[in-house]
C-alpha cells in the first residue's frame, strides 16, 4: 500500500494536500492525538469533505515513536542545539504559540520541555504550547518516526520547513542546498504533477473528478485504476529517487524535470496514439458499419470515449454492437494499462471511464 503522512498540523484542510492524495496516493495520514479521532470537516464543501473520508486515514503515534521523537529532541536541547535555534527563529514567530495536543508526544518529554522553559499547558485549549519553531521541529521529528523510510512525508508549511531545514543544517554543520530538499513537501510534488498536467493540459482538474476516479477503485476494473495510479507515483518517485542521487547543483534540477516532461511528453504521444488506432479500428470494423443498418432498439449506447468520434463522421454514428464493443474496450483498456500518463489522461477526460 503506498501511503503518504501529512504534519505537522492534525487536520488536512488544503485542498492541494487532498488533490495530490487522490492523484497519488492509497491513502494520506494525519498524526492524531487519540483512537477514533474524526477529521476535520469543512463546512458547505461537500466534495472536499468526501474526497478527505476517502484518502485521509488518522496515525496514532506509538510508544515508540514518541520515544524516537523525544531522544531526538533530548539529544538536540543537551548540546544546546534547540536554545540556539529558537534564539535564529523569525521575531514573528517569537510572539506567538504553536499549540500541540500533549498526547501526541510522551509525558517526560513536556516535562523535559516544562523544565527548560519551552514549554506551558495552557488550560483553555487543554494543549501545550511552545513557540512555532519548537513546535514545526518537535512535529517533524515524530513524522520522521512515524513514516520510518517506506511512507512519503508531505507538508503544506513550505516556508516554515525550509527555513528550519537551512538552519537545523547549519546547527548539526551540514550542508544545505536551497531548492532540492524535493522529497519533503507538498509542491515538490505538486511542481511534479504540474509538469505531467501541463502535458496533458489538465491542470486544472476538478477536484469532483479525481473523487469519483478514487470511488471506482472500488468498483468494477478497480484494480487497473489503482495500477494506473501506482504507476504514475512510481514515475514521481524515480525521478525524486534521481534528484536526490544525482543533483549537484539547481541546473542539474532543471535538466531532470527537463527529462521528466519530456519522458511524459512521449508516454502521453504514445498512449493517444494506440488509443486513436484502438478507435479507428472499431469505427471501421464491419460490425460498426453495420449497426448504421440495424434498428435502433438492437444497438448498445455508445461506449464510452467515442462519442467525439461520432461527430466526425456525420450521419453514420459510432454505436458498435457488442462484439465491436468488447474489442474495443479491451484494445482501449490493454493501451492504458501500459502507459504512466494513463491516470492523468483519464482524469482530464470529463465523462470519459476505462470501462
């Protein structure tokens, strides 16, 4: 299964986050403080609420999980690597308080926080507060712990994250490169998917569409929709794979997303063109041209996906019986199966099904 975990916040309420779950990902979590935690919904917003009841999956942290949190963040305040972080944090930062739920992390962590002054209950919330820097920090850890090296780490708070990134480096005296930490958050992915939808055209893809793209995976031919899926994260996933094993620089960035669109350019060539000729072959098999010739109470509605070839051939229509139909959905289904570009293909069509 691959699955995405989002933080540092406990709900996911940007619809960027939700979008590229559905394009992406078999599911998305959020670090919640107990069992049974209901995600947030958003009142009025119907298909964004579906769209988080069918990708959003709460992650209660374990034990240890939190332990790996806490002896990070242990390690970090001993050699006094935390108090000179908050010191570099933004002025805007220091007048205000990051709230957590305090189940999120172990009990002797907030008191190890309580003990250095980073940290208060505060009553009113039942939550403890620290300031942004600690709490983005605190919360990157337990999300590193909780998606261990199989799970996709994404996050909205781009602008905070770099700058903690740039800076934690300089603190552990590692170096840091603007612009290439692209595994991490969420429009690294996106600036991904955008390059594919440019090919397509598609960026933007209602978000209605891909709800009702994930609710056929659970339908008839689900499994192809869920491998035409897979198959596109895979092609993101090789080329961060690459970016982050070969990149030396931010021109070597733009040469690979060079190669990526291109790559994309000539799978999505590819794809139409099997699919013209799959159409082609039906519009002129013998079975086509016959239902011209049969009464219409003999013929099958139109499948799926020929209904722009009908305009172009006039009177005739494109209404194949059934032994043209089954040809060309298999012809059509065998072409997509194969292609990376397919998912998006499929979802920039409005109306348009494998099946």
């Amino acid at each position: 299964m691959m699955k995405a975990l989002y933080y540092p916040h406990t709900d996911v309420t940007n619809p960027l986050i939700i979008k590229n779950a559905l394009l992406l990902w078999d599911s998305i979590e959020t670090i919640v403080p107990r069992p049974r935690w209901t995600p947030r919904r958003l009142q009025g917003n119907k298909v964004f609420n579906e769209a988080v009841d069918l990708v959003v999956q709460p992650r209660v942290p374990t034990t240890s999980e939190r332990h790996e949190a806490h002896d990070v963040l242990q390690r970090l305040n001993e050699n006094g690597k935390v108090g000179l972080l908050l010191k570099m944090s933004p002025p805007a930062w220091r007048s205000r308080e990051f709230l957590i739920y305090p189940e999120k992390f172990l009990e002797q962590t907030w008191h190890l926080l309580e003990r250095e002054g980073m940290a208060r209950w505060v009553a009113g919330y039942h939550d403890c507060g620290v300031s942004p820097a600690l709490g983005f920090l605190m919360l990157s850890f337990l999300a590193d712990a909780c998606a261990g090296t199989q799970i996709q780490k994404v996050t909205d708070r781009v602008d905070a994250y770099a700058w903690l990134s740039e800076h934690y480096a300089d603190l552990l005296d590692r170096p840091y490169v603007k612009g290439l930490d692209v595994s991490q958050v969420a429009p690294a992915y996106d600036r991904l998917v955008t390059l594919s939808m440019e090919v397509l055209d598609a960026r933007a893809i209602p978000l209605r569409n891909l709800v009702e793209f994930r609710k056929r995976e659970s339908g008839r031919g689900g499994a192809d929709y869920i491998a035409m899926r897979r198959r596109y994260l895979k092609a993101l996933q090789s080329h961060l794979k690459r970016i982050g094993t070969e990149v030396r620089s931010s021109g070597d960035v733009r040469e690979l997303d060079r190669q990526f669109k291109e790559g994309l350019k000539e799978d999505l060539a590819d794809l139409k063109e099997e699919l013209r000729a799959a159409s082609l072959k039906t519009l002129f098999s013998k079975e086509v041209a016959l239902s011209a010739l049969i009464s219409a109470g003999c013929l099958l509605s139109p499948v799926a996906g020929l209904t722009e070839l009908a305009s172009d051939v006039g009177a005739i229509g494109v209404i194949p019986l059934l032994k043209a139909a089954v040809d060309y959905r298999g012809t059509r289904r065998a072409a997509i199966q194969r292609h990376v570009t397919s998912w998006l293909y499929l979802a920039s069509r409005r109306g348009v099904r494998l099946y």
